[in-house]
C-alpha cells in the first residue's frame, strides 16, 4: 500500500509502484502463525515504489532534511539515487547557510543488534550502491533510523571503521514500542557501537543548538530512570 494512504507528506510527482508478482495472495497473521501463502510484509524488498511521498526533502531552520525509501531500487541510474545526487549537489551549494544535512529512512546501515543485521535492501544501498560514500562525501552530519526494535547510536564511522573526518553519526531510534516487543539481543559489540539499549522503551530529540554544534538526547519512556546501555556484553 503506498505510503500516501497512510500519512500527509510531501509529494513530489505522482507515484509510481511495481508491484511484485510473490506477493500475490499474502498474508501476515497476527499472532504470527506458520503459513502456506507469501509473506505481506517480509523486511526485504520485493516491488519498488518510487515518487510519491516515497522520498523527498525538506528545510527545518538551519538543517536540510532528507527521507529516503529503503525499500525501493536504489541503483544507478534509479529514480531515487538520481534525485538525491541532485539534491546533494544543490544543498552543497548553500551549505554556509544551511550547516545541517540530516538523512532519515527505515533500515540501518550500522546495526550491531541481531535483529535485521546485514539485510540484503541494506547492504546493497550502503555498499553496492555507494549510498555511504554519498553520505560521507557530502558531509551528512547524522543519519536517523528505525527498523531494529532498539536504541543505538554509533560514533562517526565510515566502512566499518571510526572516522571522525567527516563521516556521519547513525542513530537507530526503533524504540518507540510495537506489538513484537524489543530487539535484546546484540552481536559482539563493534568498535564503532557507542550506545546501545534493546530492553526499554525511549524516544529522542535534536536539537540544532548552533552552526558547529548539535545535541542529541536519547530518553527512556519512563522520565525518572536515567538511560544506560543493556548489561555488560551490550554497552
């Protein structure tokens, strides 16, 4: 179902949906059950959706904020990677005025959590498709996610390494609460993994406080406890 029958976004032209012919017939039974037809909602893509409110961009104060579809073709020459090679480029033209670049989409590039880890839509558009280099080329500053029930924050990290030269922030915000419950178990902590919590419910805010500085909270649902990483093999 496109994404405009569900929410008020911005709409840059008409969309345009492909379908997959596997999902002809599917189901996604809650309580989830074994079942003989196709899965509706797998977390690897099957059709592509492109334009619409699919993937757009918007000015929030002094920060360019750009929404991505991970579950759309994002090769060369896509509709997607073509648009936001020309929104990149004209965002690096006011830059001095606009210091913020802010990517948002649904699956994480970094992820130590086991949940979702190392998915194909994800790989493919971090490493394949050179969306990482992107981000990193033209100074994302931060990159919000969702998709793995928990929190994790990442330190500037670029190919799998550390790297404060530019490379962004990721910020997987999946936490908010679902039916499934949390995502609690965790792989062996990489170098990079600078924060990370499956076992509460929390939200989180930006605040832009100037041209050089931003302030991200993470906040656990519950006001009075103070946010800590899951025991010792999580942190």
């Amino acid at each position: 179902v496109p994404y405009e029958a569900h929410y008020a976004m911005p709409a840059l032209k008409p969309a345009v949906m492909e379908p997959s012919v596997a999902q002809i017939g599917c189901e996604h039974p809650w309580p989830w059950r074994m079942h003989t037809s196709p899965e509706c909602s797998p977390s690897e893509f099957l059709s592509s959706y492109d334009w619409g409110n699919s993937f757009y961009a918007f000015t929030a104060g002094p920060a360019r904020i750009i929404s991505l579809n991970s579950y759309t073709n994002s090769g060369p020459g896509t509709a997607m990677q073509t648009w936001l090679r020309q929104e990149l480029e004209a965002t690096a033209s006011i830059r001095a005025e606009m210091p913020w670049l802010i990517v948002m989409m649904h699956c994480p590039f970094y992820t130590s959590n086991k949940a979702h880890s190392g998915e194909r839509q994800a790989v493919l558009m971090r490493d394949q498709h050179g969306f990482e280099k992107l981000f990193r080329d033209y100074n994302v500053s931060l990159v919000l996610t969702g998709h793995v029930h928990a929190y994790e924050r990442t330190a500037p990290v670029y190919l799998n390494v550390s790297d404060t030269a530019g490379a962004p922030t990721y910020i997987t915000i999946g936490d908010g609460g679902n039916r499934e419950g949390h995502s609690d178990r965790w792989l062996a902590r990489p170098e990079w993994a600078a924060f990370r919590n499956g076992t509460h419910f929390g939200h989180g805010r930006v605040e832009l406080v100037n041209d050089t500085h931003l302030l991200w909270q993470w906040m656990q649902n519950d006001g009075t406890v103070r946010p800590r990483p899951d025991g010792a093999g999580a942190a």
